[in-house]
C-alpha cells in the first residue's frame, strides 16, 4: 500500500516536476472552484484555521521560472513563505471511515475549501498566489489560484489559463532594494494529477475530479493531533465523524 513519507513526498516532488512542469500534459483536467472572486483577507473573513505540514517547507512546486533582478534564485524560502488553512462549513464535520487494512480515509463536506497560502518576503509581504482547494456537490474537487488583482482593485481573482505567462513585478526588499520579480505559475491543469501521486487520500483511477487534499489526509499527525484539537477550542465539536 501507498505509504507517505517526507522522503516519498521529495521523490514524488521530482518526478512530478518533470512530468507536469517539464510541459508533458496530463489529461486530468479538473473543476475550479465555484467564485471568480475572493475578498483579499478571506482567510480571516472565514474563520480559516492552520495547520502543519508534515513535509518539509516548499514540498509542492510554486512556480516557474522565478528569477529576482534576472537572477534565479535558490533555495526559494529566501524570498517566498508558504502556509497552509483549513475551513469547514459551519457545524459540519469530515466523515472518517477504515478500510479492512485499518487505513482511514477521509470524505469532506460540500464547501470545504483548503488554502496554500504563498507570499514574497518583500517588504509588505505581497500576495503570490492563494491557492484553494474546494470540495463542489457530486465528490468532485475544484482546484484554483487566486491572485491580486491586476488592475489594483481589492480582490482576488481566480488565475485563467491565458493567465498563466510569466509575469513581473516590482518589489521592494526588506532591506529597501528594488526587487524585480519575473515568475510564470504553475499551471491548472496540473493540480490534480500531481495532488492523486501524491496524496495518501487517491481517488478511484481515472476521476481526476475526485482528487482533494495532499497534506490534509489522516495520514498528517499534525492534522490529526494539532489542528483537532484547535478546530475543537475554536467551535466546540470534533471537526471528525467516525462511522
Ligand atoms: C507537482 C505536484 C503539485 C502540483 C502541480 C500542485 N500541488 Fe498542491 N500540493 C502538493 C503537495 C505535495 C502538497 C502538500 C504540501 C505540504 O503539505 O507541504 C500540496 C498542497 C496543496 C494545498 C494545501 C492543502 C493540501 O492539499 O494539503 C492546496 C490548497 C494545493 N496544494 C492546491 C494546488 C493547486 C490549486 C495547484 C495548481 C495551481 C496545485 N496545488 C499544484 C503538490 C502539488
């Protein structure tokens, strides 16, 4: 059986970055999310929670060719931050079931949506990319990446395809440095089929739209002991349902 593993999540990391980035394209298209639009502080607005995870940082792709002042830059937390969130709609809960193997899988309410929250380390912390998972009616998963919108307005919008050029920015350092930032993102049609190789929570072969979370399985102890035991102090009831 699949057993996830930091060391299985770097492997996977490599095969896929070839696989998908390298511009072989998967034919999994998957849903996106049901709004164009977020507000910029969503996470906040709608009582998202955090939540650890157990890979080491920066274990999913961000982006792709990202260079700071026509220089690439390597290890990528020395400017980018990433942090993940949880939201569940109210007074529902994650139904828990074991297979015979006594391995346990997850089914998430309709409206849940799981956050990949990606930053620069510029000097006002500038929004990359928001990305949401959205479990839509019919077990099907809408993946999506909301980004500033460009034309300064105050939401987010949901990133289209002829939107997925490398694009540039202008920065200004910690430090007070002008940053040009030249960054092409990843693109949609990639989410699912590298989220079903490196899940321990796959969806049955060949339903693309039925593939969720990567991190935020019954496989992750911090989901399972951390994360529970905030979403309880927060509303009041186990955030899991075992049947
Ligand atoms: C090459 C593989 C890969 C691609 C492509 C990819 N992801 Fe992920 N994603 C991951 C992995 C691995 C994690 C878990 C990271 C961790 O826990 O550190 C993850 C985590 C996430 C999370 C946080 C919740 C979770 O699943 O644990 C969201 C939301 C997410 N990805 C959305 C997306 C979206 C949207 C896209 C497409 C724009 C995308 N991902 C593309 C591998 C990938």
């Amino acid at each position: 059986m699949f057993q996830w593993t930091a060391k299985m999540g770097r492997i996977g990391f490599f095969l896929t970055i070839f696989a998908f980035i390298g511009g072989l394209s998967p034919s999994t298209w998957s849903a996106t999310p049901s709004s164009q639009r977020l507000p910029k502080n969503h996470l906040v607005e709608n009582h998202f929670l955090t939540f650890q995870s157990e890979l080491e940082p920066f274990s999913s792709p961000i982006a792709r060719d990202l260079t700071i002042n026509d220089e690439f830059i390597s290890p990528i937390d020395q400017i980018l931050s990433e942090s993940f969130w949880i939201s569940l709609p109210d007074q529902t809960q994650i139904l828990q079931t074991s297979a015979p193997t006594g391995e346990k899988r997850w089914q998430f309410p309709v409206g849940t949506q799981v956050a990949h929250e990606i930053k620069f380390k510029d000097a006002h912390q500038t929004l990359f990319e928001l990305r949401i998972l959205e479990k839509l009616p019919g077990e099907v998963w809408g993946f999506g990446a909301y980004i500033l919108n460009p034309n300064g307005d105050d939401d987010l919008i949901l990133q289209t395809e002829a939107m997925e050029q490398r694009r540039e920015l202008k920065l200004g350092s910690p430090e007070g440095r002008e940053w040009l930032v030249k960054i092409a993102p990843l693109r949609q049609r990639t989410c699912a089929g590298c989220h079903q190789a490196t899940t321990s929570n796959p969806a049955p072969e060949g339903e693309a739209d039925k593939v969720g979370p990567c991190g935020f399985t019954a496989a992750n102890p911090f989901v399972t002991g951390e994360w529970v035991q905030k979403f309880r102090a927060a509303k009041g009831y186990s955030p899991i349902l075992e049947r």
